[in-house]
C-alpha cells in the first residue's frame, strides 16, 4: 500500500526555484513539502556565477551571513579580438554591488537545506511519476521513493492545494499539464569543466567573445573563465542552439577548443581539468507556456526562464520561486484561486518585454558576421560595453538616463516587432 500525505503546497523539485519557492512559502507560515527525484550534493551544468542581483535574493532569504564564506566577484572582464575592458558591478542599486561564485552542488544544497532550516518538508530520493488529476483538477502527484535519500522507500502519493512545478528544463510533470517550449525560440547550449588556475581567486570574471567555428566565421556565444577561490575555476562555453545545437559531439570540440584558447593569464591546461565536462541544453526566454494552471505554477528552467541575454538562469530562478510563494500564499490567505492569475500578470510586467528584446538579440545574432561586427564594434567603446554589461545581467537603472535611454528604445521596439520564426 502506498504512503499518503497531504500538504498546502508542493514542490516538485529542488534547484534553486523550488527551494526559494519552498522557503518563502514554508516563512509565510504555510505546509510546505519538497520532492527532488536526485540525492544531494548533486552536479549541475552552470557557469556557477551569481550576479549580485541574485545575491540580493540570498540576502533576502536571510543567506547573507553564509554568503560571506564564499568566493566574491566585483566585476567583469570582457574580452573579444584582443582587447579587454574590465568593468565593476554597478553600485546604484539595492542589492550587493558584488557577486559569487558557489559551485552550484554548494549552492543547491545550501538553498535546500535552508528551506528544511526554515519549516519545508524535504524528501530527496524520490522521484515524481506522473499528477493526480480528478475532474479536471490538478490535485497532486504520484511518485516513488528510492529510499536512498531522506525520502521515504516505495510508493508516495501527495495530495496538495497548490502545486509548484520546478523540475527542469525537461519538465516532464509540466509536459503532462499541457506546457510546452515555443521550439522558434533559440535555446543555449552549453559546457563547463573545473580546472586548477592560480588565479582562482581573483575578484573579476571573464567572457571571451572569440567562439569559431570551422570556418573560422565567429559563433554567438562565449567562452568564460569565473574564479571559484577554492583552488580551481570554472571554465565553459555557451552558444545559442542554432549552431552546434543537435550534435554533442560539436560542443565537446567547441568546448576542447575553448579551453586551448583560453587567455594565458589563466595559467589552464586541459588534462588538469578535475573530470569530464558536463553539458546540457537551457530554455531561455521566457519560452516555455503556460506557466500557471488553477491552482499550479512553473518556475525556474521547467519555465524557460533563463535570460537569453547571458544565459543565467539562477537569478531569473531565485525570482520566479520567491514570486510563486508569495502568489500562492495570498490565495491561501484569501481562499481565492483566482489569485494565481497574478503570477503570470507579474512575470509579464517584469520580464516579458525584456526577454522579447532578447529574444530579438538571440535571433540576430544567428545571422552570419553579426557576431562579429557588434563585438568588434563594443570592444572599442567601454560606454557601450558597460552598457552590455548592464543590459545582460538585468542591472539597468532605468533612471539613469544617458546611454541607458538606448535600453528603453529597445524594449519599444520588443513591443512593436512580434515573435515570429
């Protein structure tokens, strides 16, 4: 016979969407339980970076102290054709005027055991199988335990009143209620390796904007280079999935080739690197739809929330969970489900114009010589590299004026041109 339980809110899955869903929910005093199929500490494809905008999230999350112990980044060095121009995080907003460098195995643990810390339920070791619908209602979830975890072994059915779906970029529980990835979109796809640097505790990281294919014909994307501070740094490359997209076999050469390339200063050498290079696809761009049900929401990659500007995608995560608890607990508090419409409302307002505008970079930069001409052209500006800077990490200040009134323009133009193939 199965175990049952019933919750107020369920997670499926605990990278950092779920887990940040699960602690705002769990500190609004509501019962929270957590099922991540994997055991933890666990390997993610990430460049590892936080942008000090997903900072203030872990700040807000009451991680500020814990923050500390880790690596710190002040700033960003971008090369292409040559030349670098090194630029520091923006102070002139509310958030840290730093960044980090967590391995995301660290992090991810550290986030899930913070929501545990803060009243959610968690079981790892236990993966979902497919919802429960009855009468057209979502109403919870199968699923079996490995017992290798803290979950429990066997059979599990978990009854909720609310369900936030954060089990990646696959999303086979989002799948099965209808989402699906707006495939005209581009994707990224991406690679990362550890390697020994006596560098690696350096305050700045870099991107290198000189990806090539065969051809020698310059490819959209980046290779980069971040300090974890702990012996090694993380070096990868990201392109968007127009080029190399199918083959996995291209990206391990793209990535082979990155990593012969890297700037000398690193002091890399590839049989160094820690053990073999993980890679994996990420949904950018808002892609994925819809991202909220009667009484469900998705969050995170299961959502295509990566920002296709740099590909990040743990400060779009941290914001989405932190946005579906607080939808949730006001329909909790309101006993209206009708207040789940909020989340869509609220992610349209935030990020949607943005993530058009992306969206349109994405798509020009697949034609061939854009990638390079706009490089070239940037590398030479340090007003339009800041400007890069700001506008790919989401850090602009849209009161600042100047340079970033072109921002403004382009999220006109995002609402005038429609998403087409």
């Amino acid at each position: 016979m199965s175990m049952r339980l019933s919750t107020e809110v369920l997670v499926i899955g605990a990278g950092p969407a779920g887990s940040a869903a699960a602690h705002w929910a769990a500190q609004a005093g509501h019962m929270v339980v957590v099922l991540e199929k994997e055991t933890m500490p666990r390997e993610r494809v990430c460049g590892d970076a936080l942008t000090p905008k997903a900072v203030g999230h872990l700040h807000d999350m009451g991680l500020g102290a814990i923050c500390d112990e880790f690596h710190q980044h002040n700033g960003l060095r971008m090369t292409a054709h040559g030349r670098s121009i090194e630029l520091r995080w923006p102070t002139d907003h509310d958030h840290p005027s730093h960044g980090l460098v967590i391995r995301r195995s660290t992090l991810d643990h550290l986030l899930l055991e913070h929501a545990t810390t803060t009243g959610a339920q968690v079981w790892t070791g236990v993966e979902v199988l497919d919802p429960i619908i009855e009468h057209g209602h979502l109403r919870g979830c199968r699923a079996f335990g490995s017992g290798n975890g803290t979950g429990p072994q066997g059979e599990i059915e978990v009854r909720a009143r609310f369900v936030v779906i954060a089990d990646g970029p696959l999303s086979s529980f989002g799948r099965a209620l209808g989402t699906a990835r707006t495939r005209t979109y581009a994707q990224g796809v991406a690679m990362r390796g550890y390697f020994p640097s006596i560098h690696h505790d350096d305050d700045v990281i870099e991107s290198v904007f000189d990806l090539r294919d065969n051809t020698g014909e310059q490819l959209p994307g980046y290779g980069w280079v971040f300090p974890v501070g702990d012996g090694t740094v993380n070096a990868g490359v990201g392109l968007l999935s127009h080029h190399h997209g199918n083959d996995p076999r291209s990206m391990r050469e793209l990535f082979d080739q990155w990593i012969g390339q890297i700037p000398e200063y690193w002091g890399i050498a590839s049989e160094d690197m820690e053990s073999e290079p993980k890679g994996g696809r990420l949904p950018m761009g808002a892609s994925v739809r819809p991202r909220s049900g009667p009484n469900w929401v998705v969050v995170g990659d299961a959502a295509g929330s990566v920002n296709p500007f740099n590909g990040d995608g743990i400060e779009p995560a941290l914001s989405n969970g932190r946005l579906a608890a607080t939808v949730i607990s006001d329909a909790i508090h309101s006993g209206d489900g009708l207040e789940l419409r909020q989340y869509e409302k609220q992610l349209v307002s935030k990020y949607d114009h943005y993530y058009r505008l992306g969206r349109l970079v994405t798509k020009a930069l697949g034609r061939p010589g854009l990638m390079r001409r706009l490089t070239l052209l940037g590398i030479q500006s340090r007003v339009l590299t800041e400007l890069v800077m700001r506008i790919s990490t989401n850090l602009v200040n849209n009161d600042a004026g100047g340079t970033e009134s072109v921002y403004e323009i382009g999220k006109v133009i995002a609402r005038l041109v429609p998403d087409r193939d």
